[in-house]
C-alpha cells in the first residue's frame, strides 16, 4: 500500500487544521486553571461545603469567616484533604476543631488540589466581607437565575468550538474522501 498523504496536496493544510484543533479544545480546558479563583471556590465550596459549613454561622461543621486568619494555608490544605489523620497523629488544632464540634468526623477530600482548596478559601474571604442578611421567612416570588448558559447561538464559545468541530470533520471526510479516490485510481483492481 502507498502512502496515501505522500500525494495528497492538501496534507499540510490537514496537520495544521488537527493542530489548531488539538491546541484550542486544550488551551480551553486547561486555560486559567492553575489560578485561584473565587468564582471557582464558589462553585466547590457549594458542591462539597455548604451541607455542612456556612461562612458566617456554625452549622455542623465551624463557621469559616476568617479562618484563613486562624490557621496557616498549608494546615487548611492538609486538615481538608486529610482531616482524621491530622486528628490521629495528634495535632493539637485539629484535635481543637475537632472536639468544639462535638467529634463529627469531616469527611477527607483528598481528590482536590492545593489550588481547588486555596479556591474555596479565597471564595470564604470575599463572601466574610459581605454583610450577613436575615434569611426571609418566606420565599419570594421573582425570576429564577440561570446557573449556566442554555445552548443558543448566543454562547459564542461554544458554538465556535462546534463550528470548528463540524468544519474538521468536514475536511477529514473529504480528505479520505480524495484519498480513496486517488489509490483507487492508482491501484485499479
């Protein structure tokens, strides 16, 4: 069998295409992801935190207004990702909290990084700066706020990203499209 792209004219057009590709679908994902950032901090801190912490009012678990002031970054990185083994080997804050709470275990988070963790910390300081308002005894009636963008025209990332999908897979069909034709025509069988 011949190499197919050796005579493709259009092949260095190919490789550029899939490169342009590859490196925007992965700047996307990976972009700014290395970077604390409070939005993000939110995000997690309401999908592993809020169940049992608020950052105003003990919940079950402490209030965490300010605790980036009562103890060191990297204690808050170990005592999330590993709390019972800092209560075990004898820690004396963590066997503080511990005990203040009635020896409720929190549950280990080994699965974040360090920047997942400093995240919800900085998440913790912005909202502490806002004043506590009083829960209203009642739910009031209003428009509901969309988390995320539904899929329209107007979430312009993502539709770009689904045009340069569409138009790659275009030019890969008829890229084997021509090379198909081109060893049938040299290969008649």
């Amino acid at each position: 069998m011949i190499n197919a792209l050796k005579y493709f004219p259009g092949k260095y057009f190919a490789i550029l295409m899939v490169m342009v590709t590859c490196f925007l679908f992965l700047a996307r994902q990976h972009s700014f992801a290395q970077n604390v950032s409070a939005d993000e901090g939110k995000k997690l801190f309401q999908g592993r935190c809020a169940s049992c912490h608020n950052v105003n009012k003990t919940l079950t678990g402490p209030a965490l207004a300010k605790v980036d002031e009562r103890h060191s970054m990297p204690w808050i990185i170990s005592f999330v990702k590993g709390s019972q083994a800092m209560v075990k080997s004898g820690d004396k804050e963590a066997l503080d909290v511990f005990n203040k709470h009635n020896q409720i275990v929190m549950p280990d988070h080994p699965d974040l990084s360090d920047n997942q963790i400093e995240s919800i910390v900085a998440y913790i300081k912005t909202e502490a700066k806002n004043p506590v308002a009083d829960a209203a005894p009642f739910a009031r009636p209003g428009k509901k706020v969309l988390h995320r963008m539904p899929l329209s025209i107007y979430n312009y990332p993502f539709m770009i990203g689904y045009v340069a999908l569409i138009l790659l897979m275009i030019g890969v069909l008829i890229s084997l499209v021509n090379i198909k034709s081109y060893e049938s025509h040299v290969h008649p069988e």
